[in-house]
C-alpha cells in the first residue's frame, strides 16, 4: 500500500478562533511586540544579533529563577518544605537551559565577535542586577560588587535587599533548627549581609540526616536538591568561562575584569558548604 501524504493540515473541522478585535490573543498577552522589539543590536554584523538575543533569554530564564527561589524561600520560611522540593526540581530544569545556551554562543568565532566588541563600550554580564541578586540569595554575600548597580536606584535596591536578607543556605539552617536539628545559634541570628562561615557543628547534623536518610527523608531529599542546585550552577560557570575563553582568549572583560581569569575564581565558591565536605567522612 503506498502511503499518502498532505501538504498541508487541514482545519476544516476545527473551532479556531481567527478575529481577536475583542478578544486577547497570544501576541497580546505576551506583549511580543515589546518583547520582539527589545533586540536592537549597534551594528550590521550577522552575529551580533545572537549575542543580543542569548542574553535577553538568559535574563528572562534569571526572572524565572528569582521567581522560583523566593517561592521556595518562603515556603521554608512557613515550613512547607513539600512545595520548595517541587520548586527546586523546576529550577535545576530552567539551569539546564542557561548552561546549554552556551553551547549557542559558542557557535560565534572569535572573529564574529570582534567585529562588534568594541561597539558594548563598558557593558558587561557583570552588571547583570538580576544575577547578582541571584547569588546574593544563594548566598555569594560580597557587598562591594553591589557598588556597580548603584547608578540604577530600583536594581540597587533590588540587590541590597537580598544581600541585607537570609540566603538560601541560612534559610535551610533555621528551617532544621525549627524541626529540632541543633543549629548552632550563631548560624540563626547574624549579619545576614556577610558571607556565611562553615561550621562544624552543622556539618554534624548533615553527618546525622545523610547516614540514615530513611528516617529523616525531608531533610536529606532537599539537601539533595540543594546539592543539585549547586551543582548545575558550577557547570553553567565553567560553560561561561570555557566559551570565554573560547572566544575572547584571555582578553579583559568589557567590564573591566580579568574576563577568564575572574571567572575562573567563581569556580571555588560554594553556597552549600558542609553539604559538601559532610561527603568525604559518610
């Protein structure tokens, strides 16, 4: 039997809704053509529009990240560590995507990009308000890089506000102390502005909950996510800094860092730590 085949779908039979005069339709409701209209590159260079286009995507999937982590945060704040679980899952996905757009812009040589590099004057990734916020809530408290969002009053104000707030990480520490864990209560009451400091009495109760797992099943499922959190975060730096690098060489950032060489320096960060190191003595 020879098969057959149609050049085109047949919508006879359906319902499709085609005036939207009185109606929303899904330009509408997604404002696409604000949205559409965002990509303005400086120059007539082909690959400039991709350089454009991966940084608006990678700041909307941040949007989705900030949406997601302040839920989540508040959820443990209430103490429904059910719903974080659900939410953590949604954010290790939407990290995925960040890490695999570098994939995308690596597709653009060294000299694709320098026919328009000079063009982004100063403008750099790390000025990027909402991924500073990001790390500020996971727990990256370095005030003095808030200082490049000061010219911006309502970013800065963004970004202060989750430096001077708990982090994830502190947040998970009063949760288990709420749930009769023994925090230490320097970890529950401190500056929230300053970088957290390990402990090794909180490395213990980790030591408690991972070495059986069964009885104390929510604690251990979200430092799993946790740890998958991190984890993903890692391989979206070391993507950023390979395709960098790829890229520009060990040139300085547009920015003014070392471009490789201060990204390389992330790579050492952890939010979670005694997650971590509670690994090697299970």
């Amino acid at each position: 039997m020879s098969e057959t085949f149609s050049s085109r779908v047949d919508v006879s039979g359906e319902d499709i809704h085609w005036d939207f005069k009185d109606e929303m339709s899904y330009g509408g409701y997604l404002s696409l053509d604000v949205l559409l209209a965002a990509q303005t590159p400086l120059t007539d260079e082909h690959d400039e529009m991709l350089f454009v286009v991966i940084h608006h995507v990678a700041e909307l999937w941040m949007k989705l990240l900030l949406h997601e982590t302040g839920a989540a945060l508040e959820d443990l704040r209430q103490d429904n560590a059910g719903p974080a679980l659900k939410k953590f899952a949604r954010v290790s996905r939407i990290q995925e995507q960040l890490t695999q757009a570098w994939e995308v812009l690596a597709t653009m040589t060294p000299t694709d990009y320098l026919a328009f590099r000079d063009k982004l004057g100063a403008s750099s990734g790390f000025q990027s308000f909402q991924y500073r916020t990001l790390e500020y809530r996971l727990g990256n408290k370095n005030a003095a890089l808030a200082r490049v969002h000061a010219s911006n009053p309502p970013a800065f104000k963004m970004v202060n506000d989750a430096l001077q707030r708990p982090s994830l990480w502190d947040e998970t520490l009063r949760w288990l102390s709420r749930k009769g864990y023994d925090i230490p209560a320097d970890r529950l009451e401190r500056d929230w502005s300053q970088s957290y400091e390990a402990s090794a009495a909180v490395e213990d109760v980790w030591r408690t909950i991972y070495r059986d797992s069964e009885t104390h099943w929510e604690a251990y499922e979200l430092g799993e996510k946790l740890v998958d959190l991190e984890h993903k975060f890692q391989q979206w730096r070391f993507n950023h800094m390979k395709t960098v690098e790829r890229i520009i060489g060990f040139r300085r950032g547009t920015g003014g860092t070392g471009g490789v060489s201060y990204l390389v320096k992330a790579l050492d960060l952890r939010f979670f730590p005694e997650i971590w190191t509670v690994r090697t003595s299970l």
